[in-house]
C-alpha cells in the first residue's frame, strides 16, 4: 500500500463515506474506490 492510498482510506473511515473523502481529497468517488480495490503487495 503506498501513501495515497493510505491517505484515501484514512480519509474515507474518518468521513464514513466514500463520497465526502472525495470531496475532502480533491478526487473523484470512483478513483478512491478503484484505488481502494487494487490488490495489496
């Protein structure tokens, strides 16, 4: 997991709410999700 996605799951279990983290992080809700998906290493 690298710092962004770290940073957007921080943000989305604050914000309890996919949508908010987005607004919050300056992104868009399908981004946080795909990035939130993508296989750990």
């Amino acid at each position: 997991m690298d710092i962004r996605t770290l940073r957007y799951f921080v943000e989305v279990v604050r914000q309890q709410s996919f949508t908010r983290a987005a607004e919050k992080l300056f992104v868009t809700q399908p981004t946080i999700s795909k990035m939130l998906k993508k296989p750990r290493r």
